[in-house]
C-alpha cells in the first residue's frame, strides 16, 4: 500500500474515532478527547512519513489550526442544555470533530507528502488549506454517520 493510501486510512480511521469523541455527553471532555485523538493521528502521520515531531509541536500545530473552530466549543457548550441541547449539541460536535480530524489529517499529509518537516510549515497556508479541507470533511463526516447509522439499523433488524 503507498503512503498516501495509508495515510487517508490513518485519518479516516480517526476520523470515526473523533466523532464517537463527539458523543461524549460531558462538555469539554468530549473536546478534550478529539484532542487527544487528533494528537495521536499526528504521531501517526509523522511516523508514516519519517518525520519527528514532538509532542509540543503536535499541540501547537492543532490548536494553530483548530483554535478557531469556535464551531466546535460551542457544540461542546449545548450539551450543557438538559434534553435539546444535548442532542442538538451532540449532533453538531460529531460532525464538527470529525470535520475537523479530517481538515487536520489532509493538511498534514499534504505537507509530509511534499517533504515538509514540523520546522518549514507555513501556518498561514495550513491555516488556508484547513479550512477548505474543514468544508469537505463535513460532507465526509455526514456521509460516515449516515453510513455507520444504516449500518446499525440494519443490525437491530
């Protein structure tokens, strides 16, 4: 399998992880654990690559790069609301956290791929690519959830 085959499977992989992340019902936590996760995918990728990184730069490069998916914090938030706001809130952070994971992974592979290291990232461009990557990975986190919920229908038949 060539890199770029094995690094859409990394992210992909994280991306359900993320959005299961999403479900968390604790605010904050479930942020707390995309985090986490999408940390993990980082190493993930860096390894793929031959490229070392640390685990500062892992968090400066997430939250240079998601820092401002207010989206997701405030998804987050909802679940602070008993009934509605915890579904609606829920909902809202499943999509956002796997949008997110996929937007972060997409980056990172690209500039892996293109023989970029933790110390030649231009964050403005990253900044530029995550969030036409955030676009598409909504599509791609719906259309996983609609996937994973007929899958469960179909096993509760």
């Amino acid at each position: 399998m060539e890199k770029q085959e094995q690094a859409k499977k990394i992210i992909n992989e994280h991306v359900l992880w993320s959005m299961g992340g999403g479900l968390i019902p604790i605010p904050l936590a479930d942020l707390a654990a995309v985090t986490a996760l999408q940390m993990g995918m980082l190493e993930q990728l860096s390894e793929l690559y031959g490229v070392k990184q640390t685990g500062t730069f892992a968090k400066t490069f997430v939250s240079g790069l998601t820092g401002t998916a207010i989206a997701r914090f405030g998804a987050s938030l909802l679940k602070v609301i008993p009934g509605i706001g915890t579904a609606v809130g829920g909902l809202a952070m499943v999509i956002t956290s796997g949008a997110s994971t996929y937007a972060l992974g997409h980056v990172a592979m690209t500039h892996f791929a293109n023989g970029g290291t933790l110390n030649n990232i231009d964050m403005d461009a990253a900044k530029k690519a995550y969030d036409k990557a955030f676009e598409e990975g909504k599509d791609v986190a719906a259309k996983m959830k609609k996937k994973a919920d007929k899958k469960k229908s179909k096993a509760k038949k």
